[in-house]
C-alpha cells in the first residue's frame, strides 16, 4: 500500500490517479531504492481499468544480455539448442496488461536499441521466429539510477529515455518527507502485530521521535524492517526507542568477521594437541567439555559481529545469514 499525506505524496497520489485513466502513456519512475516506486506501477495498473489484466514486473539488470531476447520477447520451437517447445517473453505475456521494467537504467546498452524497436513499433519477434506479433501494453519503467550521468557517459541511450518517459514520477526519499513516517510505521505496526497474533503496541512519543529524526538511507523498506523487528523484540508491549534498531551511519564491514575467540591462552596450554595415543591426565587437559566451547565461541562470535554492526541486530542477522527471529532468540539465551 502506498502511504502518506505530505505534500509530495499528495501530488502522486494525485497524479497515479490521472494516469490510471490513460491506459497507454508511458511513466518513468524515479527515486532511491527502497522509496516505493514499483507500489507506484502498481497503484496506476490496478488503479485502472487494465485491473484485471496481468501485471509483470521485470527486474532489467538481472537479465543476462545473452538471454535477453529470449526472456523478453520469447522464443519458437528450434530457435537454439534445448528450445523444445515455443516459450512465451515477458511482453506477450503481459499483452493486454503492464509489464513493468523495474531498474530499467541497470539494462545493458546493446540490449536497450532491441528494447526501443519495440516501444516504437508495438510488435515482438520472438527468437527464431520469422513473422512479428502485435502486443497491446503499458510499459511502466522504474530507476533508482542517475539517467543523465549514464546517458553522458554513453550508458544509457537518449532516445529510449525519451521514449520511456512520457510522464515522469519522482518520489522524494523519506527524510524528505518526515510527516509520513507516523503513518507508515502505525499501518505496518497493525499488520506485523496481526500476524504475529499480539496486540498492536502503541509507538511512546520518544520512539516516534527517534523514527522521524532518523535519516533512513533504505527508505520506507528499511522502516518497514524496523518496524517488524521492533514488534517482535517489544512482544506486544508499547515501542520503545530500544526497540528500534537503526543502521549506524556507517558501518565497514569486514570482508569475513573476525572468527578467533579472543580468550587469554593458559600460560601452562601446550603448544600442540596430544595425541589420542598419548598417556594424558585428560581431567588435567586444557579442554573445555565441547558443548561448553562452541557456546562460549557462539556467543563470544556474536559479540564480535554486533560489534561490527554497531549493535544493529537487523544488520547482525543480514550478516549472519539468519532470521532476526533466531538471533533474538540467540541473543536473549547468551544475556546480551
């Protein structure tokens, strides 16, 4: 759901339903990442009268160049080694619907020309084949990039950037636009908390302060983040600030963490592993029981990588590759 009653998002809100009522002009959609622009592609497909038709979205950049054709515009039987049947692309399959290019300055320049033939012709070849096919469509791109840098650099193409931006939405980041933020965290407070079966807890006047003087560089993505984690920690009771868990300002990660459990070494520990075979006292061995040693290096390991974070336990959980619901877990048996 797109939210917020700024002045900004008024204009857009004003503005996506100007657009729904004009099913083929093309829109470009510009911001940083995490603002909601594909919330955008949606509000104008659905918000139509092409609701019930299809609506694809399409993430440009992750699309091989090799495969580009085939994946967009489709292939026919024979049309390469292991094509054995016809294959349907992302633009016939949106045909009578939006397809939506999402990261659309992310897609390779020698793929761009191919992507302009059609926009300007409203027709597909599909790979192999040898008779074209018309398609009825809206085109919806997205970009968090800089197109006027790219297409000084030769990055991007002049014509296709015309081409795709019969209207252009900016959408301002969330520092931008701070009287927003209590609407936003209120609505995914209610969601997260219904899914969680706990009641909604009440955002304190000082967790509310701390969310709209907090510049939020992922946006309304990382807010949403926030927000989620801040129900789970706080388990129904009313946010606090600390339960909000922030990115610090800048965070070098290491390429690896620091793996090594900084204990002292025993001034009397030997400096090689006895052999099995070996006569050894091992009630006098400098061993520690096993269960004993890996929980003492779990929770040593998590130290060190809140650390690194700077005590930013969403960051922890992205950096360990676990669920946030697992390191909390983790983190309330170790006491930290």
């Amino acid at each position: 759901m797109l939210l917020g009653k700024s002045p900004a998002m008024q204009t857009i809100h004003t503005t996506i339903h100007q657009l729904s009522n004009n099913s083929k002009g093309t829109v470009l959609i510009m911001g940083e990442t995490g603002v909601g622009k594909e919330l955008v592609a949606q509000a104008i497909h659905f918000g139509g009268h092409q609701a019930s038709k299809p609506f694809i979205p399409v993430n440009c950049g992750a699309t091989p160049s090799a495969l580009w054709e085939s994946t967009f515009f489709g292939h026919v039987q024979g049309a390469f080694t292991g094509a054995t049947g016809d294959h349907k692309g992302y633009f016939e399959t949106a045909d009578g619907g939006t397809l939506f290019l999402d990261e659309i300055g992310d897609m390779p320049i020698e793929t761009q020309a191919k992507l302009l033939r059609v926009l300007e012709g409203e027709a597909i070849t599909p790979l192999g084949a040898t008779v074209g096919k018309k398609v009825d469509i809206r085109v919806l791109s997205a970009t968090n990039a800089d197109i006027p840098a790219k297409r000084a650099a030769g990055l991007f193409r002049s014509d296709l950037y015309y081409r795709l931006a019969g209207t252009v939405i900016w959408i301002p980041p969330l520092r931008e636009r701070t009287e927003d933020i209590p609407l936003i965290a209120e609505y995914y407070l209610s969601q997260f908390a219904t899914q969680m079966q706990v009641p909604t807890p009440p955002l304190t006047p000082e967790a509310s302060a701390a969310l709209e003087t907090y510049p939020f560089p992922g946006n309304v993505r990382e807010l949403i983040n926030i927000i989620e984690g801040a129900v789970i920690v706080s388990e129904g009771a009313a946010i606090e600030p600390k339960h909000l868990h922030f990115e610090p300002p800048s965070v070098d990660l290491p390429s690896s963490p620091v793996t090594q459990i900084d204990e002292p070494r025993p001034s009397n520990a030997p400096d090689s592993v006895p052999h099995p075979d070996a006569e050894t006292d091992m009630s006098e061995a400098p061993f520690l029981p096993l269960n004993e040693a890996l929980t003492r290096y779990e929770r040593q390991y998590l130290c060190q990588v809140l650390e690194w974070t700077g005590g930013n336990k969403a960051a922890a959980a992205r950096l360990l590759n676990i669920p946030r619901r697992t390191l909390y877990r983790k983190l309330t048996k170790y006491h930290l």
